[in-house]
C-alpha cells in the first residue's frame, strides 16, 4: 500500500512533487540542439530549465522528476554539484559565481527516469507513475516560462478545494488555437475558475470548443495514470495528455474525475520556437538593470538603422 492511500478525501493529499517533461528532441533549434538539450539554452545566462525549476520550488514543490531521454545528460549535471569548478571559484575568491554554481544543484530534490521512445506528453507523463505514486501531482512544460509561482500555487489551492485535475487557461487569437490543447469551459462561482467540459488538442479554428489554450501548467489527480495507459494515440499519433484529461472530465469526482481551469491573465512567455526564444531572451534580459543600461542606447539605435533599411 502507497503511504498516502489513507482515509483523508483525495483533495487533502497535499501536492508536493513535479514532473517536468524534458525528453523532447528540441527539432526547432537544430544544429544547436544536436548535442545539447533545448532545455539547456540559456535564457541571459541560466538555462531555461531553471527557470522551471525555480517555478516549481517558489510553489512548494520540492521533489522534481524530470522525464529524460537520450542526449540529455547535461541537465541532471547542472543540478548536481560541479566540485572541480566550485573549488576553482573558491580559489579565486569569486563569490558570486560560486553561489550562481551551487544555487542549481541545491534547488530543489531532484529525481530522473528517461522515457525510451518519444511517444508524446502523455506517454512521458506515464514514466512518472512509479515516482509519483497515488499522489496528486503539478506537471510543468519546460517550453512556457511563467515568471511567478502564483499561478501554480493558485492551481494547487484549487485542486485542494475540488480535487481533481486542474489546467492552466489562457485566451489566446482565434488564429492560435491549433497550436494548443483548448478547452470547453463553464463558469463557476469564482472568478478565475472554470470547469472545464471538453479539451481537444490543437483542434482546426472552426473545430475549437473555445479559444482558452492550455499552457503548459497542470495539476494532476492520479487517476490520469491508469486513463493514459488506455489513451490511443492522438494529435500527430503521439500519446496526448490533453486526451486523457478530457476522459477525466467525464468521470465522477469520487473517481478521480472533474477538471478544472485557472484563468491566467499575467505574462507568460513562450520559448519553444526561436522567434519566441529571441523575445524571452531580450525580455529577460531588460529585467538586469545591468544589461538594460548597456542595451538600451545600442537596441534604439539599431532598430532606428534597421527601421530605415539600413543594414
Ligand atoms: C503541449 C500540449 C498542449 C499545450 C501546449 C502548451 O503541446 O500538448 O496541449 O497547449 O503544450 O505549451 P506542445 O507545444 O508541446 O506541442
């Protein structure tokens, strides 16, 4: 018996663990992800994993399983301990780089498993049952950086007042929806949350039950594992997870069943393709007050010679 399957109601089960799927062959980036991870690119000078990662702990979540495959070494390596480099740092007397080192390697409890074949979200969201257990558990895509925790923590107190499964919203242009998973959605009496009544993955614009996108924030019941194992393949004859969440909007709530919608209405940004990357990086970037100061005057004038067709 699972150390949690005890008589509390599910809802009560706190949610403490993340899953961050990372096995993803980063094609959009290539060559520079022929070798290393697309998870690995640095957003300024951390590794948009990290991001991630830090997301996850600010919202309490101190046991991260990243769902790993082939060539992707380098990230269980950035947070693990690099003695050698820490050592030559303390030699130096670099202070601050040596606390940038160890800040990685001490975030948070991480774990690993790898998923062997790419089979899609659903099927990498799988790999974490045995980790995961019969607990509830946050699934956070390493593509979409949110910079603040309090959407997932706001997902988490919703799953604890309703159980259930819970995803993340955000309304995005009719034009868009077939880039994501969109979801049919109800009212309830709070203002930011919906009950969700269909999702369909990256549907046609016409075919779109609304144009409330899932981002990549989620909040799972354990009862999506045995709903996966069953789940055909879907969009693009990969295993969806949007698919098996919308199995679990037709089951009773005493089965694991309901999903429900946190509207979010702050800033997230997007960083699986490069035109996005590009953005994130320079947005990110504007937030040092460092590098804005030595930016700022070089971006005017460049947008002014590049405006005017100079090259
Ligand atoms: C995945 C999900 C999709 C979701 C999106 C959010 O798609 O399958 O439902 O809307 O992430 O970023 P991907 O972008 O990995 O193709």
């Amino acid at each position: 018996m699972n150390d949690s399957t005890d008589q509390r109601r599910p809802e009560t089960v706190p949610v403490t663990k993340a899953v961050v799927p990372a096995a993803g062959l980063g094609t959009r980036f290539l060559p520079a992800t022929k070798a290393t991870p697309k998870e690995m690119l640095p957003i300024v000078d951390k590794p948009a994993i990290q991001y991630v990662v830090e997301e996850a702990v600010a919202a309490d979540l101190h046991d991260v399983l990243m769902i790993t495959g082939r060539s992707k070494r380098s990230i269980e390596d950035h947070f693990d301990r690099a003695y050698e480099l820490e050592e030559a740092l303390e030699a130096k007397g670099d202070e601050e780089r040596l606390r940038s080192v160890r800040e990685s390697s001490d975030l948070a409890q991480m774990h690993y498993v790898r998923q062997g074949e790419p089979r899609g979200l659903g099927h990498a969201v799988l790999c974490a049952k045995a980790h995961v257990g019969d607990n509830p558990f946050a699934v956070l895509l390493g593509d979409d950086l949110i910079d603040s925790a309090d959407l997932l923590r706001r997902m988490i107190q919703v799953r604890e007042e309703y159980g259930g499964s819970v995803v993340a919203l955000m309304e995005v242009e009719p034009e868009q929806v077939s880039l994501y998973g969109c979801a049919g959605i109800e009212p309830t009496d709070e203002d930011d949350v919906v009950t969700v009544t269909d999702l369909v993955e990256k549907p046609d614009p016409e075919q779109a039950p609304s144009r409330w996108a899932i981002i990549g924030r989620y909040v799972c019941d354990p009862a999506i594992f045995p709903v996966l194992q069953e789940t055909p393949p879907g969009r693009g004859g990969e295993i969806q997870l949007t698919d098996a969440l919308r199995e679990l909007t037709r089951y009773k709530p005493e089965d694991g069943g309901t999903v429900r919608g946190v509207l979010f209405r702050g800033r997230r940004y997007d960083t699986g393709n490069r035109a996005d990357y590009i953005r994130t990086v320079v947005d990110f970037a504007f937030r040092r007050p460092e590098l804005a100061a030595e930016l700022l005057p070089w971006m005017r004038e460049f947008v002014d010679r590049r405006g005017s067709g100079r090259p």
